[in-house]
C-alpha cells in the first residue's frame, strides 16, 4: 500500500515539472510535433486496420442476430455501429492497441535514455529533462488520440458497410440512412473526452515507467510491459467513470 | 577552482561516501582514481548534482551549488561541461544534432553561427566530415571525440569526464587523454577526470585523488605517485606482480 502512494506520489511531481515552463518554447514545439508524427503517422495503419475490421465485424454479428427478429429493421446496424464506434469501440479499442505500440515504445525509449545516460547529459546541460523529455510526448498525445481516434470512428463505419454489402445484409442506403439517424452530437463529446483522457493516461504512465527505470536491460522489458498494462487498467477504470458520469 | 568539503553519501545502509574534501584546480587535469567501488563516480555525480550529498558542500569558484535553488543550479550548469563513460550521445541525433544541442536549447545564434562553432568543435577533436553520421555509425574513439566536442560548445568553465578511456584501445586511450588535457589548458579550464587507467594517470595527472573505501587516501601528482613504494595505492597503480618488479626494479 505504501508503494502505492510512494509511486502515486512520484507520478504527480513528474507531472508537475513535465509541465513546468520551457527554457525555450520552440525547442518543446519541435519536439512536440515530431513526437505528433511518431505517434499519429507511425500507428495510423494498425488503427486504420483494426477499426475497420471491427465495424465490420460488428455489423456482421448484428446482422446475423436481426435475421432471427425478423421485426427489427436492417437499417438499424448502421445506427448500431456508428453509435457502437463513437461511444466505445474506436475510443477503447484505439487507446488499447496505442497503450501497446506507443506506451512501450515510449517507455522503452526513456527506460534506454535513462540505463545510456542520455537524460543526466541532458540535466548537465540544465534542460528541465522531465519538461523536455515527457511534455512534449503527453502532449502529442493528447491532440493526437483524438484525430486517431475520429479516424478510426470513420473505417469503422465503412468497414461495417463493406461487411454488410459484401453479406448482402443491408443495401447502401438502407445503412447510410441508419448512420445518419438519430446522429446525436454529445456522442461525439464523450468520444472526444475518453480520447483526451485515454491520450494522457498512456502516456504519462508509460512516461513515468520508463522515466524512473533503474537497472538495465530486464528492467527497461518490465517497465515496458508494467506501462502497458497499468495504463490498460487506468483507461478501462477512466472509461467507466466517463460513462458513469456523463451518460 | 572546485572545492569539495567533507561530501557524505549513503545509499540506504551502505556508506559509500564517508567524508571526502578535495580541490580541483583551474587549467589542470585533476584525476579522481580508485578500485571500482571505491566512490569515484558518487564523487563525481555529486559534484555535477546528479547525486545529493547527505553531508558536506561543493563549492564552484566559492559558489556553493548544495545551497543553490533549482534554477541557480541550472545557471551552474550551463558552465559545465561532462563526457559520460558510454558518452550519452542522442542516438536519434546525427553527429552534428548532438553537438549543437546545447547551443539549441540555450542560446540565440543563428543557423550560421550554430554550425560554425559546430564545426569549430568538431575540427577541434579531429573529427571533420563526420557531421550527417549518426552515433551508431561512429567507432568507440569517435563517440568520445563527438563527446568532448558537444562538452565543450557552450565553452564551459568546468570539464568531467568519466572514465574517458573506458572501451577504447591503448593509442585511443593515448589520443583522448592528450585531447583532454591540450582543451583543459587551451581553455583555462577546470577539469575533473574520474579514470582508473594508470596511462591517463601518468600522462595527465597534474593533481592525483586516490580514494579508497569512500575516503580521500592519498593526494599528489603523476611525479609523486612514481616515489609510492608500498600501501592501498601502490597496490592499486602496480596491481599484477609484473609492474611490482618492475618498480621495484626502476631507478626512481
């Protein structure tokens, strides 16, 4: 239990110079977009692939429990899988599928600068190493998720409409008009809100496993993995408050 | 001039500093040797506030940087200047990157002048036309040459190296010693060398800090070192039986 608060306690002072002021902005804004362009160009097709796949996916399955209610209208799915996408499925299943590629590539990557002591040369210098080092990448995170995340409402929705065209489900207009229908904007909101909130937990989390590493090769491997998975439990835990709270 | 008083540190139950005042003079090579475990590299982290000291201070031309806010120690340290042992380039930076870093983050110069005292540096340690190379393609010799070259950009007033030598071969060894030590007098500088390499002791010992189980055992020069006949440090500098029959046999 101690651990626990010594680790919580430690995760909040990093927090705080992560986000204490630059010595010189443009340098944190190079860096923040190049970590922009790491995370959002270097995951967009794995979200891409897996978002489509899902809206298909569950187009397919809602099709195939309908055709048993045969009182239940086709164009429904379309409904089914655009508010599915926004409310759940893109928000969730993107940040588990970044928490895996981003969480421990950044971990890693600061758990090897830690071991290499690439982040005591930059403290020799005097660059506030936790404003350089994990700002810029919370950051990207955080504007990134959420276009990765719109992006992958959008497969998704196509995704289902190919599955239900390519299954003879629904025509195209059956399930456009179910997409459109009952289109309700607060959707989008919480979506929006999960994605901030989902952007921030796995990166910092995974800033701060791999911030604080000490040891060498095993412990970068654990901290990585540690960062994966607490920052899996940390969303999944957001993701209900989220609900729980705004729905 | 860097002075260090009484500087105690322990890391839990282990004591690994347990008293150590030293001063280390401007535009010599000052050398800190000692067994591994002997409290060299403490010592060193220390003195550049990697570490905080339990005890003791550590004093930059009578400034004392264990008193020293946040923000005034950063000042501190945009005069330093320190080569790691497994030099800590940017592996995502090319050569050049790495060099003009420092000169990114702290100052205003143009893109000219960035690239200028860039090459300066980088001609400075004999290392031209390496500037689009990344770390990974540099030899061990290389890597410590892109070291001192982006230690030196800012121009600090005060060098650390740690254990400059480690992985490279005799000569190497031999090159980077004497880069050392030309840079520490061309500059005026105060430089800090944590080694245990008996070479860069002879070569380049202009003051000598032997410490031995986290104390201060002996202090001198590279000319006085030669006249120790027995003890902790004799043991230490003519460790194999080879050298010890050699002293012994040496007219000194």
């Amino acid at each position: 239990m101690l651990k626990i608060f010594e680790q919580l306690g430690g995760f909040l002072t990093l927090m705080r110079s992560a986000f204490s002021k630059p010595e010189k902005a443009q340098m944190y804004w190079k860096e923040t977009f190049r970590q922009a362009k790491d995370i959002g160009v270097g995951s967009l097709p794995i979200i891409a692939i897996v978002s489509t796949f899902i809206g298909g996916v569950s187009a397919v399955q809602f099709a195939y429990q309908f055709r048993s209610i045969s009182l239940v209208p086709m164009w429904w799915i379309g409904s089914i899988v655009r508010k599915g996408m926004i409310l759940e499925l893109a928000p969730t299943v993107s940040a588990l599928l970044l928490a895996g590629k981003v969480g421990s590539n950044i971990a890693s990557e600061l758990g090897t600068m830690r071991i290499s002591e690439q982040i005591d040369a930059y403290e020799i210098m005097g660059v506030n190493t936790p404003a350089y080092l994990i700002g810029p990448k919370i950051a990207a995170s955080v504007i990134v998720v959420p276009m990765l995340v719109v992006i992958a409402v959008a497969l998704g929705i196509i995704g289902g409409w190919g599955a239900g065209l390519l299954g003879g489900f629904f025509s195209t207009t059956e399930y456009f008009r179910g997409v459109q229908d009952g289109f309700d904007g607060y959707d989008v909101f919480i979506m929006l809100v999960k994605a901030v909130l989902f952007g921030f937990t796995l990166s910092s989390i995974s800033c701060y496993k791999g911030f604080t590493v000490q040891g060498g090769a095993v412990e970068i491997g654990k901290s990585s993995t540690q960062a994966v998975v607490l920052s899996s439990i940390v969303m999944m835990i957001v993701n209900f408050f989220v609900a729980f709270l705004l729905l | 001039m860097i002075e260090i008083k009484n500087i105690k540190k322990n890391f839990g139950s282990q004591q690994v500093l347990k008293g150590i005042s030293a001063s280390f003079e401007n535009g010599k090579c000052n050398l800190i040797i000692g067994k591994s475990g002997s409290g060299k590299t403490v010592t060193l982290k220390c003195m550049v506030g990697l570490f905080e000291p339990d005890e003791g201070t550590i004093l930059y031309d009578g400034r004392n940087i264990t008193e020293m806010d946040f923000h005034a120690r950063k000042d501190i340290r945009r005069e330093i200047g320190m080569l790691f042992q497994g030099t800590a380039l940017f592996d995502s930076l090319t050569v050049e990157e790495n060099v003009q870093f420092p000169l990114d983050m702290f100052t205003n110069q143009t893109a000219a002048e960035k690239l200028a005292r860039v090459n300066f540096c980088l001609g400075r340690v004999n290392l031209p036309n390496t500037n689009k190379k990344y770390p990974g393609e540099l030899s061990g010799g290389m890597k410590k040459r892109v070291g001192i070259a982006r230690a030196i950009v800012m121009n600090p007033r005060y060098l650390f190296c740690d254990e400059p030598n480690s992985g490279l071969d005799p000569k190497t060894a031999i090159v980077i010693d004497h880069l050392i030590k030309e840079i520490t007098e061309e500059y005026n500088i105060t430089t800090v060398v944590n080694t245990h390499d008996m070479n860069s002791v002879m070569g380049i010992g202009d003051k000598v800090v032997f410490l031995h189980e986290g104390l201060k055992y002996w202090e001198g020069n590279n000319k006085e070192i030669m006249q120790i006949t027995d003890g902790e440090l004799f043991d230490f500098i003519f460790a194999s039986d080879f050298l010890k029959d050699l002293r012994r046999n040496a007219k000194y």
